[in-house]
C-alpha cells in the first residue's frame, strides 16, 4: 500500500534534514549551483535541478547529458543526506515520484540553499505556495472579507493573462497555488486555469464558500481538471449564524453539503473556521460537526482587520484568549481523530511548550511527532508572508499575503521570479534581525515570527510586534485604550533619477515600506506615538 497524507509529509521533513546536514558544506553547494541553469524539456523551460530530482524519482525523461550528471549528483548527496537523518530513501522517491509539487518545494529550498546557504528561516527561491485572489466577484457578502469581494473588477487579469501568470509561477518552481477570491468558482476561467495549474505538476487547490460545490457534478469536474484540495468557510455549527454572517440564507446549507461531497469522492478537503470570540466558545459544537460529516481536517484562522473586517476589532480575541484557544486546539488534536490547526504562527510555540519539547506544529501544517517536524518548523518559520508565500491580486498585483495588501510589482510589467527575488518588501520580511520591538528579540522569532498582516494592521508597524501574542500583551492593551491608529495620507516623493513626483501612501509617525512604479521609498521610523 503506498503512504499518503502525513507520511508525504514525513518524508518532506527527511528530505529537509537531509539538506541541512549536507548542504551546510560550501563543497556541497558548489556542486548543486550548476544544476541551476536552465533546459527546456518537453516545452517547459526548467532548470536542471527540476529535471535531475524528476530522474531521480525515477522519471523517464529524455534530456541532455549535463542533466543526467546532475542528477548523479542530485542522488548522491540525497542518499548521504536521507542515511545521516536516518530515513527511508525509496520512501522519499516514491513521494517525489507520486507529488510532484514535492518535487517543486525540495526545489526551491534546494536552490535557495545553493545561493543564499543554510538560513533560519529558509531563505528560498521561489515561494511555496501562491495565494491567488482570482476574482472580486462574489455571490456573498461577508461581514470578515478582506477583499471586500463584491463585482468584478475591470482590471481583472484576461484569461491569456492568468494562463500567462500559470507559466510564470511554474518557471519560479511555485509548488502550490490556493485559488481564493471573491469567489473563484465561479468565474468562467476558473476551470480551464485549474487545468493549467495541475497540468504544471503544481498543487492546485481552492478556498470557497461552498455554493457551486454543493452540486456534486461541479465538484467532480474540477477534481477530474487536476484540483487536489477544498477548503470550505464554515463560521458556526449553527445554519442561521452561519448565514447572517455570510449575508446570505442557505450559505450553512451549501458550505456543509459540499463538505459532505468532498467526503464522498474522497477528495482532500478542510473547513476553514474564523478565530474570534464567537467560536472561542463554540469550538466544540464546530468540531463536533467537522466529525459528524466525516471532514479530515479544520483550520482556525486568525482575524486580520483588513477589509470588511477593519474594525471588528471587539470581536478579535485578546492575547490571553487566543493562547488559551491555541492551547484547546492542541489539545482536542490529541484526542480528535481529526488534524485540528490555525494559521496563528505563535502555534508553533505553544504546540512546543505544551508537548515538552516533543513536538512543534508550524501555523497550517501538521505532520506528528518526530525529530525533523523542527527541522521543518524551522524552514517555514512561522509567518510566511514574503518568505514561503505572497499573494496575487485579481489584476495581478503581488503583496506579501492577501491579508497585508502592499503592492510590490504586477506581473504585467514585470516578471513574478523578478518580483520574487529583488522586493525590498519582501527582503525586509526574509531577514528577521529587520523585526523591531519584542518580536525580534523573542526567542520563538524562527519558528513563529508574529503575523506581519496583524502587525501592520494593527499598528502600520511592517516589522512590528503581534498584538495577538501574550508575549505582547502590553501592545494590545494600548490598541484598546488608544485604538487603532488613523491618519494614512497621500503625499508625494521626488523620484531623483527622472525629477518626477510619485504619488505614495505614508504614515505619519509609523514606519512603512512602500514600492512604486519599481522605485523603493523607504519613510524614516519614528517612534509609534498613542493617539487621543
């Protein structure tokens, strides 16, 4: 019987102590750094080390002689590498063989390693996974939305253009792309894009509200196009809750029979629930209805006041409440038979303290309790936002995150691998000694990093502290005595080389980054003063 699930995991977590053992050697990166250049192969233009992983999965592919070396190469550091980590080496080439967005993501660290070495976090190459804002067209009206998703907008990609996008992230080595929205479901190019994506060997999967997948048919359709994960937004175990936070009657209705057909076609699904103080008291009513339908997996995801959600602030969990609901999900991860995650990056401590050292779950990811799950703590670090992931906006805009909307380039005008590698945004964020406050000296920063879209929403401090954390109770406290802090104003910056004034967003008093038309302009940080 082949291992799915986890034990693709487990082997992804091999294959990274494998690199950290071996590729910490100067020699060792020398000899992977020619297998960066790049051959085209079957019409798709990757690089060597793409094609000599594929080999060594035991692909059959036709190519030059120098990809074969590499992939001698390639196999030889592996097996030493998987030996010293005390793994299962066919294990790890048949989980390279049967995903190839594995493939993609041992890539990209692979890579990142050969040109930056061994970091903590992992810098990389290319991100792991894509958060894709489709469309802002939406057949909901969610009071939380970020996107505050409503009509299409007229700068929307074309189709050319997102199939264009699709080659773009495939050439960067992206292994996964989340489709979200609006409601990407249904947009006409939704299905042919779906194609496309898996079509790369990339991880295709898409957050919904649940209405189109409730027709079985269309679910199907999008499995047999190459989809390989659902996510449907549940926000209460209770219809009528559900629905006037949707905006919408039958939103419950639909959401839980599309769970229920991603069950029956044993397709690989979660439900992704809102952290906040109305489900801090009803996660054992949201759980008990994940069991009953037969869902694998949930995700609590963090608030971010961003959107609709701007000033939801009473209804954000306190520092205290949020450490007790991380520490509940732990615990009903133990004796659930269901994974139970939130995208909260101080999981990561909390999981380690509460396990005694055992264990560390890093935010989305569970994998069980073994000696490389911290080795891959470590490579994700916590917050991904411009370091493991970004976000894609519906025209084509790329941010850190869809939660932190900081445009940093389009890839109308310029390449996404370009963007990827030369945002000074993103190079802030990759470099946690940026951070500021108590988030940089915390001795969690690796593994957990604070969420930057919290943080910036909270205090317009990129760099700044959580307030979400305990560790960070005194922040919180201020943003309720004094609240969020106002005053974003329009000036202008005098761009030298062409003497022409360029319109940027500044804050007065708080520090934020801001890149225009290719242009970094950088406000001096002041100190963040309370406002009266």
């Amino acid at each position: 019987m082949k291992k799915t699930g986890k034990d693709d995991g487990n082997q992804l977590t091999t294959a990274l102590t494998a690199f950290k053992l071996i590729l910490g050697n100067p020699l060792a990166r020398a000899l992977i750094k020619p297998a960066l250049r790049k051959y085209e192969i079957d019409g798709r233009e990757l690089p060597a080390l793409y094609w000599a992983l594929s080999i060594y999965a035991g692909e059959s592919i036709n190519c030059p002689l120098m990809v074969r070396f590499q992939a001698e190469t390639i196999k030889l550091l592996l097996k030493l590498g998987i030996k010293i980590a005390r793994g299962d080496e066919q294990a790890v080439k048949e989980a390279l063989l049967r995903d190839p967005h594995i493939r993609r993501g041992i890539w990209v660290v692979l890579e990142g390693i050969a040109k930056y070495g061994i970091t903590v976090p992992q810098r990389l190459a290319g991100p792991f996974l894509i958060v894709w804002n489709f469309t802002n067209m939406c057949n909901f009206r969610c009071r939380h939305c970020y996107q505050r998703a409503d009509r299409p907008l007229a700068s929307e990609l074309s189709l050319e253009e997102k199939l264009n996008l699709v080659d773009q992230l495939d050439k960067a080595g992206v292994a996964a792309v989340a489709i979200s929205g609006g409601e990407p479901t249904i947009h006409p190019d939704f299905y042919p894009v779906v194609k496309e994506l898996a079509s790369r060997g990339i991880h295709t999967s898409v957050a919904t509200n649940g209405w189109t997948f409730a027709n079985m048919e269309k679910l199907k359709k999008a499995v047999d196009l190459g989809l390989k994960y659902v996510e449907v937004s549940v926000d209460s175990a209770k219809p009528e809750k559900h629905d006037k936070f949707r905006g919408i009657p039958g939103a419950w209705e639909h959401a839980i029979k599309t769970l229920e057909n991603a069950v029956d076609l044993g397709t690989s699904h979660g439900m992704a629930v809102i952290m906040d103080k109305e489900t801090y008291h009803e996660i054992d009513d949201i759980l008990d209805l994940a069991e009953s339908i037969g869902v694998k997996r949930v995700i609590f995801f963090n608030l971010i006041p961003t959107g609709r959600a701007e000033d939801m602030v009473r209804a954000d969990l306190t520092p205290d409440e949020r450490e007790e609901f991380m520490k509940e999900v732990y615990r009903q991860m133990k004796k659930r038979r269901i994974e139970i995650l939130t995208t909260a990056p101080q999981y990561a401590r909390v999981t380690l303290l509460e396990s005694s050292g055992k264990n560390v779950t890093p935010a989305h990811f569970y994998i069980g309790e073994n000696n490389s799950v911290k080795t891959l703590a470590e490579f994700i670090g916590g917050c991904g936002a411009g370091r493991i992931y970004a976000g894609i906006e519906p025209d084509g805009t790329v941010t850190p995150c869809v939660f932190l909307p900081l445009p940093v380039g389009n890839i109308r005008t310029k390449p996404f691998r370009e963007i990827w590698e030369t945002s000074r945004i993103f190079n802030l964020l990759r470099d946690r000694d940026n951070f500021t406050g108590v988030c940089q000296s915390c001795p969690y920063r690796n593994i957990c990093g604070g969420c930057r879209a919290r943080a910036y929403h909270y205090t317009l401090d990129l760099l700044g502290d959580d307030p979400g954390c305990i560790i960070n109770r005194r922040t919180w406290e201020d943003i309720v005595r004094y609240g969020k802090p106002k005053g974003i104003s329009e000036v202008s910056w005098v761009d030298e080389s062409t003497a022409m004034r360029v319109p940027v967003l500044y804050v007065p008093g708080y520090y934020r980054a801001v890149e225009v038309a290719g242009r970094n302009f950088m406000p001096e940080r002041t100190a963040l003063q309370p406002q009266k």
